[in-house]
C-alpha cells in the first residue's frame, strides 16, 4: 500500500508549532492532541523541525524542569526525515526501523501533506496481513 492510500483513511491533519514557542506549549499540545510528535513549522507548509515526546524526556533528564521555559529550537531535530506520498508503507517501516524514529512527516512538492506514525504503519501491515488471511482461507474452503 502506498502512503497516499494511508493518508486517504486517516487523513492530512499535522498538528504543529513553532519553533518559539515553549517546551511547556509543545507539552500542552501533545497532550490536547493525544499525539506523540510535534512537525516544527513556521508556516504550517514547510518544516523546520521536528519535535517528540522524547525529546521533550531526554531534555527533562538533563536539565530538569527548567527546560519547559525554554523554546522548542532548543530541543528539536533539524534533519527531518521525511517520506513522498508516493513511496510504500512496507519500506517506510524500514526507514522508521533504520533511524529509530516512529514519526514521519509526508512531503509532496517540498509542502508538508501529512504524518505518519508507527501506530499507522502497524495498523496498515496488519490490516493488508488480514486480506491476505481472508483470501488464502477463501481461496482453500472454495476448493
Ligand atoms: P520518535 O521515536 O519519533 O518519538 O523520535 C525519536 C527521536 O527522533 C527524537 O529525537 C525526534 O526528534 C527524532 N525524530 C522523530 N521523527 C523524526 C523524523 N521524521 N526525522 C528525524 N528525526 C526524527
């Protein structure tokens, strides 16, 4: 299945910020949104960033609280991988896997088009797996 195909059903929604705002804010907003990542952008069309839980933990680890005052540029990940809508979710789940990042901004003509995140490649691979399963049984009780 391509990510295109992925985003139809979930859809083009990303939340994001910008890259002044506060680690308090960025906090507020994974949480109102029950998201785990953050696309940093000025504009809502092209990235600067990208911001995850786990950036926000690692900073809290090493700096303690004070870091919540502090901007989101501070902490966030410049070198964004990001992913066509063109390109299949089997090797996005390699791509996720190789770089140890379970959120991926979708790019199309350079203008962010969406988010995926392992929880969506998961729920697509099982959700092909089970079409198959249902084929092969049809296909063996047809016979
Ligand atoms: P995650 O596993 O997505 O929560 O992110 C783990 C680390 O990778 C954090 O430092 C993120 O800022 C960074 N990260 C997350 N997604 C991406 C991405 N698409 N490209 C580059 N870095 C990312």
């Amino acid at each position: 299945m391509r990510i295109s195909s992925l985003l139809e059903s979930k859809g083009s929604v990303v939340v994001t910020i910008g890259a002044d705002a506060t680690v308090a804010e960025a906090v507020a907003e994974l949480e109102n949104h029950r998201i785990g990542a953050l696309v940093v952008s000025a504009d809502g069309v092209h990235i600067d960033g990208i911001v995850s839980e786990r950036d926000v933990v690692r900073a809290l680890g090493h700096s303690g609280g004070d870091v919540l005052d502090h901007s989101v540029r501070s902490i966030m990940t410049t070198e964004v991988v990001c992913v066509s809508p063109d390109a299949e979710v089997e090797s996005l789940s390699a791509t996720m896997t190789d770089h140890r990042i379970r959120h991926v901004p979708v790019l199309e003509d350079g203008v962010l088009a969406g988010l995926v995140s392992i929880g969506d490649v998961v729920k697509s691979r099982i959700g092909e797996l089970e079409k198959d399963r249902k084929e092969l049984v049809e296909y063996i009780t047809a016979r």
